[in-house]
C-alpha cells in the first residue's frame, strides 16, 4: 500500500528519491515525505507534504542535496492525512529517521509506556513508535538499535532506517510487508516495490520476513532479526523500466487493457503440448500420482484475485471434475478452517504480497497443507512460500485496478484445470478442443478491444446512473461481480451483482428506470433462462445493457462479443466491461489511475 524508496551512492539523493515515489505513486496515498543525510551538516534534513509527490517536490527546496536518503508515500491508518501524520519520522533531536510500511499491532501500548518515560509524540502514527524505541535503544550500532526495537514490536512491518551517527548505512527489515533491494555499481537501492528499482538497476534481492539488511554505498549484508548472517543472491528482474511507462496512452489502465491479447499469448507460450493435448505447467512440483489423490481444491484471493479463483473454480470443476470453491481469504483466515489433507490449496495474488492471502498460506503451511501459488510477480513473498504453482505473465500493472492480470489469472487457471483434466478423466478430444479455443483468445480480444469507441459511447449514456445492478448465471456470476467491482472502484457509482437466478428473492424489488442492469448473457446451455431473467427486468421498465454472443432483444442495448468455447467464455465476456467502468469514469472525470481510498497492493488488513 504505502512505498518506501532508499538510497545510499554518490548521486544527488533527493531528485532519485523522488522519481522512485512518482513510480510508486499507483499503490495508492494521502501524503509523503523525505529525509536526506546533509554531508556538510551531518544533520538529517527532512520535508513532508499532504497530497501527491507533486506536492511534495514543490516543497522541496534547491539546497536540499545529499548522498543518502530514503522517502515514503503514506496511505493512512493511525490518523488523518496531513503534513505531520506524513512519514518520514524523526526522533526530537533529528537524529533518526524511520519510514514504515505496515501496521504496529501494540503501537498503543508501547505509545503508553514511552508517554510515561517523558516521550512527547509529534503525530498519531503507529510509526513514530518505532522511531522513538530506536533512537532511546542503548545498542552500539544501528542494526542493534533497530533489532533492539523490532523486539517490542508486534505487527508487520517494512522499515528503513537512518541515524545521523551512522551516515554511511541504511538499516532495513522485513516482516509481512514487501522490503526489495537494487544493488548497483557503487551504489544501493531499497524499496518497497521493484518498480522504484527499475531505472537504476535489474539486481535485486528480496527480504525474507523476519529478515533485516543493512545498506553501504559498496556493499550490503543481509542477517536474521536475531543477528544470524544469510545468504543473499541477486536476481535479475524480467521487466524493463519502459514496461513501467504509459507508453503514449492517457492513463495506465487503458495501456494495461491494451496489453490483453499480448498478455494472454505470453501466459500461454511454451506452454501448450499438442501431443497430448494437455498442457506443461512445471512450477507446480505436483506429479501426476499426487494430482490424482486431490479431492478437493480451495482457492484462495482478495478482490479481483477473488473473482478470479471463482471463475478457475468453475473451470476446475468443469474440465478436471474436482470439487472447487473458491473464498475470500481475509475471511478464510479468521474461521478456523478444517484443513483436510487431500485438499490442495491455490493462494491468488497480483502481486504476491497481499497480506490477508500470505498469512493464510502461512497459516495452512502450518497446518501441513499443501499450497500452490498463482502469482504475477516472480519472488515474491507467496510464490516463496508456496510448495509450487505457476506465474501469471502478465507483465507489470500499475493501475490500482487490475485489468490485465484479471484476465491472464483467470487464462492460467484454464491451463491448470486442462492441465489436471487431462491426467484424470478428460479426453483428447475436449483437451483439444480447450487448447483450440485458448489459441483464440488474443485475436478474439483484439477484436473486443477494436469495440472500444461504441462502448465509449454506450459509457456516456448510462454514466447518470446514481447505481447499478450486475446479474450473470453460473459462469457469468463471476464475471457480473468483478465488472461490478471495476464501476464502482474508479467511477464510485454503487454497484451490486448478483446471480440472474436470485433476482426474484429480492433485487428484483430495486428495478425501475433509474436503475439500470447490465446483463451477462453467454450463448451456452442457460440462454433461454437468461433470456427469462431480461423478460423480468424489461416487465418493470428496467433498462438493460447485455454482453453476449448474439444481439439481445429484450435488451436496451447489446454489446456482442466473440464466442469461444462455453467454459472459455467468461475471460471474453469481462473485457468490454472494463472497457466500460473505464469510459464511465473517464466521462466524470475521476482520477482512474489512483482511485480513492485504495490501494494497490495490500499490505495490511
């Protein structure tokens, strides 16, 4: 959620510092701040703003130079947005600097006790905590004041740390919230996402939790947060820094949505095996005699990730005839599951952080699960701690919403349920004909994409509407509920979905003219009970707006997309309605890359 950036070299800090948070700025903020370690002074020098980087750089003065430094951009917790609230926190006498990703669990009680030792706090965050137990830590160096404090403090946590006594390091630690470092020629980076890394360096090493890392201009060293020395490889990022631009589109998200057909042709590449009409999946580290023992399969996401495992659960079911479901994991966590031992269990991430899915990989890890992970970016925290799974190719998404990763998710549990049909019961002929229709889906994208000025228009009419009603039927529920998901995150028009077969148990009271129904109308084996479904809502003057294969009478109007096989349908049918929320929000002018309130990748509960 929140974005830290550091830097330790021989450049000018302070305009690095903020390129790296301008490349940050998606995963959603109210506020951010600076800090830099003056060499002429030796003192820490620091300037915080409420609102956007650009707020910010404004503020910045020109004299403000130095070789080290680290910056933050706050999405709030512990108290309102505002300059003070802002990270980075310094100690009374500007002698420490810490900024913070995650949340500090007992951060009222450890408040408590330093109040009572005469500690005068600037600002309601938890974070200011951390920055007082390292400064009063009686330790000898850095990394021992801040293992000193990291002792006390419950919560997770992604910090960088500065002290004006230790000008040639910058102390780090990882527990639950994403900490990346971009090791250069003379010079060394951290971050919270590599996306700040990109520009500078495609060598980066990734923290472990419970794991700290202190940063010198030539070297670093990474120990446990008990002192124990690990061992530490670089890797080299897949991505490019172009792959972070917008590449000449208005927005992210419309660049993103783009990229589809691209993106969908990457997930499958290399992956298809014609021989046998199956498909080659070899992170899974799940042989075919362990594949055959599964009884049931448990899908785990948040959001958009959550939707999607719905969609791989139907597809599971429908060509691997295993048992599936999938549940929101913030919810899975807290319930006490039964973790039987012939389930296997799928942790959906986007970014392979979300902390509400990790801690429950953990938690079945625990418990002697066995968890794959469908992730899209390699290294990270879920796909470490998975026993196997596979990566979803979607390339770099820095829109707060997800578009493109959506659909290549939703792709890649097409190959996993093909994949585990075809060693139990699905025959050749329907392993082909999947691969046959999966081989369609960029070009029948493409043409989705090509729709984009009528839809724009059909945006524009229904854009009035204070809110709107979603309905789909069995593999179109999923689809209704993230298309519902995406007006409401960028335009803020309420939006509901519901399974079209529910409508006479209540939302069907909701019908009038000025609600309007957007209809998800597959031509498969349950048209004509959609059909009934549109017969009701146009019987009450609701207006309609239907995506299907065929134009629909009943319907106000129709958007027509290209028919694949059924079970493929639904990655087809979500497309034109992100295109929709898109142009819907664009017509009232909400900011569609950084939408209120949200976040990109969340870090904490």
């Amino acid at each position: 959620m929140c974005g830290i950036v550091g830097y330790i070299g021989k450049r000018d800090v302070a305009p690095l510092l903020l390129e790296g948070l301008q490349r940050l700025e998606y995963r959603g903020y109210d506020s951010a701040g600076v800090v830099i370690n003056s060499p002429k002074s030796g003192a820490l020098k620091m300037v915080k703003a409420k609102g956007r980087v650009r707020d910010l750089e404004a503020r910045v003065p020109k004299r403000f130079t130095g070789t080290t430094g680290i910056a933050h951009t706050r999405w709030a917790t512990h108290g309102a947005p505002s300059d003070v609230n802002s990270h980075p926190h310094l100690d009374p006498e500007n002698k420490v600097a810490v900024v913070h990703n995650g949340i500090v669990d007992n951060a009222q009680e450890l408040r408590a006790k330093l109040e009572a030792d005469g500690v005068v706090f600037a600002s309601e965050t938890d974070t200011e905590v951390i920055t007082h137990l390292v400064a009063r830590a009686q330790a000898e160096t850095l990394e021992e004041k801040v293992r000193e404090a990291l002792k006390v403090i419950e919560g997770t946590y992604g910090i960088a740390v500065m002290h004006a006594e230790f000008p040639d390091r910058i102390v780090v630690a990882r527990n639950g919230s994403p900490v990346v470092l971009g090791i250069g020629e003379k010079e060394m980076f951290v971050a919270s996402d590599v996306a700040a890394l990109i520009a500078h360096t495609r060598q980066v090493v990734t923290l472990d939790d419970g794991e700290m890392a202190t940063l010198k201009a030539d070297d670093f060293r990474t120990y446990t947060t008990s002192g124990t020395l690990t061992t530490a490889t670089p890797e080299t990022v897949e991505w490019e820094a172009a792959s972070y631009d917008m590449g000449g589109h208005d927005t992210y998200m419309h660049k993103e949505m783009s990229e589809q057909a691209d993106a969908v042709d990457r997930v499958l590449r290399g992956r298809i095996d014609d021989r046998f009409s199956t498909v080659h999946l070899g992170g899974l580290n799940l042989d075919a005699r362990e594949a055959r023992g599964v009884r049931r399969i448990k899908i785990l996401g948040c959001g958009t990730s959550y939707h999607a495992g719905l969609i791989g659960a139907g597809l599971i079911e429908e060509l691997a005839r295993i048992p599936a479901d999938a549940e929101p994991a913030s919810e899975f966590r807290y319930r006490n599951p039964v973790v039987d031992p012939d389930t296997l269990y799928i942790a959906v991430s986007q970014s392979g952080e979300t902390y509400d899915v990790l801690a429950a990989v953990q938690e079945l890890k625990r418990k002697g699960a066995r968890v794959l992970g469908v992730v899209n970016v390699v290294g990270s925290a879920i796909a470490r701690e998975a026993d196997g799974g596979t990566y979803v190719h979607a390339g770099p998404e820095v829109c707060v919403v997800s578009t493109k990763c959506f659909t290549n998710t939703v792709v890649a549990f097409a190959l996993l349920a093909l994949h585990l049909g075809r060693i139990r019961d699905l025959s050749v002929a329907d392993g082909k004909r999947i691969i046959e229709g999966l081989r369609k889906l960029p070009g029948q994208i493409s043409e989705i994409l090509a729709m984009e000025p009528e839809i724009e228009k059909l945006a524009k009419e229904y854009a009035g509407a204070q809110s709107m009603m979603f309905i789909g039927r069995v593999r179109g529920y999923p689809v209704a509920l993230e298309a519902s998901l995406k007006l409401k995150e960028i335009s803020y028009i309420h939006a509901e979905a519901y399974p079209a077969s529910e409508l006479k148990h209540g939302p069907l009271a909701l019908i009038e003219p000025a609600l309007p129904t957007v209809a998800i109308v597959p031509d498969d084996d349950l048209l004509e009970k959609n059909r009934a479904a549109l017969e009701e809502i146009k019987a009450r003057s609701g207006r309609i707006l239907a995506v299907a294969h065929r134009e629909q009478e009943k319907a106000d109007h129709t958007i027509v997309v290209p028919k694949n096989e059924d079970e493929l349908d639904p990655i087809l049918m979500g497309i034109p309605l992100q295109l929709f929320a898109y142009h819907t929000a664009l017509a009232m002018g909400r900011d569609i890359d950084k939408p209120r309130n949200l976040a990109k990748s969340v870090t904490v509960e």
